[in-house]
C-alpha cells in the first residue's frame, strides 16, 4: 500500500509557540515547576492519548471541576478557554493560573465582549452549543448572544439584522460555512458575518482536498470528540474518496481496502500527537 501523509497535519501551534503545542509546552512547564501539584479540569486539548501521557508522564491530575482543586494547587486552563467564572473561583482559592487558551479563541472572547459593548446582537454558530470553545467564548457576556449549530442556521429567524453580527467556533467546516453563510446573507443583506475559523483548521481542511486528488482513500487520525477532526472527516468526504477517521492504527479496518485501493492518504487534526499518526501510517505500510 503506498501511503502518502498530507503536507499539513498534527498538532497546531508552531512548535509550541501557540495552539495545541502552545497548551501542551505550558501543561509540561507547569508540570516540572509543581510537581504533582499541576492541575487541569477535564482534557487540554480534544485527545485521550494527549491526556493519558500528561497524567503519566508528568503527574497532572485531570479532573471533573473546580472543586476536586486543592487550594493553592496550580490550574492549566485547557486550549478551548474558560468562562470568567473559573478564573474568579481559581482566584479566591488561591490556586497558580497558567492560562493555555489558544490566542485564536482568546480572539473570539474579546470580538465578543467589543460587539455586545457596542450594541451589537450576536449569533454564535459553533459545532455542538456544549463544545468547550463555544461555552468559554459565549459565556464572556451574560446577554445577547445566541448559540446556533451550523445545521441550525437555515432555521433562524433575524429581527434586526443590521444590528446582528454572526460570529464562528474556530474550527468549523470552511466549506460549509461558505455554503450556509452565503445563503444567509442573501437572505439577509444587512447582517453582518464574520467566521472566526483559524488558520490551523483551514489549512488541514486544504491539505486533505488536495491529498484528495493524489490517493484512493483518506484516513483522518483524530478523536471522535474533536471538532476540527471531525470536520476534517467531513472535507474529506467532500471529496467523493471513501474516507474513515480512527482514533489509533488499532481501529483501521481491513475492510476498507478492497483490492482497487492501491494508495491512502492520511492526515491527522490538530490535537493529534505524532507518534499516533505515525503509529498509522507504519500499520497502513504493512497492508
Ligand atoms: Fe487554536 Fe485553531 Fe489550534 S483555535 S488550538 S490554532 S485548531
């Protein structure tokens, strides 16, 4: 089986400059400094192997809320950001705050915060209204902003559109943004759009069409709880190529190669560890 990897793929962030790399260098920094004192409340970024290896290698506890916190502990707020309540929660019970929130969804909190303080009515289009960015960024005001899934956007009824400014989860599907965003425009000329997707997920969602044309099938190597896989998965089959995501090689299924698939591409998002990607593409070696 020839197997080709997409030229973007993996972890966001310039080698732990921002991103997912930028959340993890942070947890790891926290993690030598305090040890085991560092603590995150549920996982740092949408990966169980990112999780398990930051609980076994560097002692960070993961837990389910604020309360499971030792005063005094160190906190990593994870990559998707926070609501202004934990940070007012971490503070009275003195906890050390190492902020790990991606300056992409940093970004969107203040956008905001700007569009409400100017008056503005906002509309949230995110890819569950639970998702973790979408929570952190939506509870930065405490009114006029609306949630809305993308499946959800041909359903809206706007009162007052020159008043309203669409806003996106960073990592949304481009192509069905630019499909939903520019039937909601006709529909409604005066609103005003803005999608938030960044840069990181635009450009995996590129890569895995341009791979697209180069191979027979596509793997994405992502969680099933990762919003910027889970779209990729969705580019992908764009495409028309069969295309299959798995969270590890383990869950490659033979089945998927019949004996016309004689190439694969794989591409992995942007919360997924290398050695998971490579662990893949050495199993699709072996077909
Ligand atoms: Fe940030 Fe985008 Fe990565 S929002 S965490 S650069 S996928």
């Amino acid at each position: 089986m020839q197997v080709k990897l997409a030229t973007v793929s993996g972890f966001c962030g310039d080698d732990g400059k921002f991103g997912v790399s930028g959340a993890i260098r942070l947890a790891q920094e926290a993690a030598l400094s305090n040890p085991g004192k560092v603590y995150l409340i549920g996982e740092l970024v949408h990966n169980e192997h990112v999780t398990n290896w930051l609980k076994k290698s560097y002692q960070i506890k993961v837990v389910s809320s604020l309360k499971k916190v030792p005063a005094k502990a160190t906190l990593v707020i994870k990559a998707h950001g926070a609501p202004p309540a934990l940070y007012q929660e971490a503070v009275k019970k003195n906890l050390n705050i190492i902020d790990a929130t991606c300056p992409m969804v940093k970004a969107a909190q203040t956008i905001l915060k700007q569009l409400i303080d100017h008056g503005k009515k906002v509309i949230y289009v995110a890819s569950s209204k639970d998702h973790d960015e979408a929570v952190s960024v939506t509870s930065q005001v405490e009114h006029g902003v609306k949630i809305v899934t993308l499946s959800g956007i041909d359903d809206l009824i706007i009162k007052k559109p020159a008043d309203t400014v669409v806003l996106t989860q960073t990592t949304l599907s481009m192509l069905e943004t630019k499909e939903k965003f520019e039937h909601l425009q006709k529909k409604y000329p005066l609103l005003t759009i803005r999608p938030h997707l960044c840069q990181a997920t635009t450009q995996r969602q590129q890569a895995v069409l341009s791979l697209a044309q180069e191979v027979d099938l596509l793997i994405v190597v992502g969680a099933p709880h990762s919003s910027n896989s889970q779209r990729l998965l969705e580019v992908a089959r764009s495409s028309q190529k069969p295309s299959y995501a798995v969270n590890e090689a383990s869950e490659i299924d033979h089945s998927w190669f019949d004996p016309s698939i004689l190439s694969v591409g794989v591409i992995a998002g942007a919360s997924t560890p290398a050695w998971i990607t490579q662990a893949v593409v050495k199993h699709l070696e072996t077909l």
